[in-house]
C-alpha cells in the first residue's frame, strides 16, 4: 500500500474516535533501526503546528524503545495541543513506549497489543567492557543490580551487615561504583517520570494505584523482554485499557500491516540481495511519522562497496535523520 492508503486509514480511525491520528512508527530491522529519541520532537511540532483544531489526538505506536527521558517531552509537547490524548497500540509498545502510554488519558490495546517493563538498562564510561568488542560496554540492567543485592540478602540469608557490604563489595569489584551509581539514579529516574507521566492524565489514579502500576512494570516483572498483553495490563497492573470495537481493531491492524510492510520490519536490512553491482549508493527509512499533515522518514543513506575478495561487502552509513517527504507539514 501507499502512504496515500495510510491517510486514508488514519482518517477513518479519526472519523470513528472523532480525534486527529498521529503515526509515530520506530523500526527495529537489523542495522537500521530507530528507536524513540529525542530527535522526533520537531517532528511532532511540525504536525501538531500542521493540524486544524485538536480536540483529541491519537498517538498510533508501534515502538520496542528507546530514551527514557524523550516520552516526558514528547507528552508535554502534545498535551500544548490537545486537550484530550490517547494512544493507539496495535502491537508493540514496549520500555519508552509503555512511558509515553502512561501519560495518555486513554490507551487503547487491540488484541496483539503488548507493552513492556520500563526497568532500564543503563551505559555509561564506566560500565564494564564487552569481552567481545573492547572498543564497546557492555550495559547493566538495574533490576539485575538490585536483584543481586537482593539475592544475596533474601536467598543467601546475608541478614548481617558485614556480610551484605562484603556482598555489595563483590559487585563492585565487576562492576565499576560510577556505573553502579549510574544506575541507581537510573532507578529512581524511571519510578519518578512514571509517576509524573501518570500524573498528566486528565483523570489520574489515586497514589496507591500509581504505585502499584509503578512498582509492577519496574520491579514485579522480573524480565526486561516480559511481553505484557492487554488483560494483564488492565487487570492485573491496573491500567485503564479500552479494547477496540471489531471495526476499530481491524482498522488498526491494518495500518499496523502497512507499516510492517513499508518498513519490513522484523527483516534484517540485507541491501546486497538487490545490487547488481558495486559500488552503490542506497537509503533506505527506519522509522516513519505520517498524519494527514504529511510523512516524514527517518533515512539511512550510504554506499555499499564490495571490497574483499571472498565477496564481503562493506556497507557504510554516511548521513542519517529525519527528513520530510510529502505533505505539507512546515
């Protein structure tokens, strides 16, 4: 399909939710994904600057992450808009996009809709070296931090303190203290903006539900890759999820299987397959945020040259950013 059908979906999910649409889609192929990042908010005040009168806008997602912090942003920048937000996950709306879904009013899951644990894993200058690429480091998952110390004290029955400093000494030892210290800011960093993205909905929980909606995706999960579906989502973490009507829901996977074929995503990026001959100049897009205002690309631009003599080809990326492709976005 076209970017023109894309419209044309976004339009109709528009008319059934009277609210503007929003796609903001992060690609995870191989070598070229995107990833939810600061660089997307001029895009968004683009499109929202783009856009007739807002009365709500629905964010359509499809994200496995990215940087925590850029979800406190990119609510604000749409809450200056639209007086009501909602998000729209037909899929995958994982870490960073399970943050921007607590600041909506209204999340909305169709029935393969998954979010995911906010527990981020943090690199520093001071994180442990990859044994397998010394030039890179290797990241620390905060809950692992804390489920050592814990393990030591839960399971190992270290109940003394000389033992729980000697255990914590040990960690230090693999782990560098900065790093360690990074990543206990990094704890706290995750719980704060959950709460204070919680805090933005028009109607938003009591204190002792925003705890518990907290602690379950930072601490209760107890693996970064838990996959969590709609009704574990409502029920169990305690979030407001609407489930789409039959219509709605078709809709929604629809543009959803737009994209994924837009962008091949979950397809290694293997340009080579289509070249003839070398060298080659190429582009390729690893993310997209189209609206009836337009479509802007995240694009990877380069050259391929096949160098070595066993056939191995070189593939070097030159340029990469956001760059606006049609519409009239300004």
């Amino acid at each position: 399909m076209s970017f023109a059908t894309r419209q044309a979906l976004m339009a109709e999910i528009a008319r059934r939710r009277e609210s503007k649409v929003i796609a903001y889609i992060t690609g995870d192929r191989e070598n070229v994904n995107t990833r939810i990042a600061p660089d997307v908010l001029p895009v968004f005040y683009r499109h929202l600057k783009s856009l007739p009168t807002i009365k709500r806008l629905d964010l359509f997602l499809y994200s496995r992450g990215g940087d925590v912090l850029t979800p406190w942003r990119l609510v604000h920048l749409i809450r200056e808009f639209a007086p009501e937000f909602a998000v729209l996950v037909p899929f995958r709306a994982y870490s960073a996009g399970t943050l921007v879904c607590l600041g909506a009013d209204e999340l909305v899951m169709g029935a393969m809709g998954e979010l995911g644990p906010i527990d981020p894993a943090v690199v520093n200058a001071f994180n442990p070296k990859d044994p397998l690429n010394p030039a890179a480091k290797l990241p620390v998952s905060v809950e692992d931090v804390y489920s050592f110390l814990a393990l030591a004290r839960e399971v190992a029955g270290l109940e003394k303190e000389d033992d729980r400093c000697k255990a914590f000494l040990l960690l230090a030892e693999k782990i560098h203290p900065l790093a360690l210290g990074n990543v206990h800011r990094n704890y706290l960093l995750v719980r704060s903006l959950a709460t204070k993205l919680l805090s933005l909905r028009r109607n938003p929980p009591p204190p002792q539900q925003v705890r518990h909606i907290v602690d379950s995706l930072t601490e209760k999960l107890y693996a970064h890759n838990h996959m969590i579906p709609r009704r574990e989502a409502a029920v169990e973490i305690g979030l407001s999820v609407t489930y789409p009507d039959p219509e709605l829901e078709t809709l929604l996977w629809r543009l959803f299987e737009d994209y994924q074929q837009e962008l091949l995503l979950d397809q290694p990026f293997n340009p080579v397959e289509t070249v003839r001959g070398f060298p080659v100049d190429f582009e390729v897009a690893g993310g997209l945020v189209e609206s009836e205002a337009g479509q802007e690309a995240y694009l990877f631009s380069g050259v391929m040259d096949q160098r070595d003599p066993d056939g191995q080809v070189n593939v070097n990326i030159l340029r990469q950013g956001w760059r606006r492709i049609s519409g009239g976005v300004v």
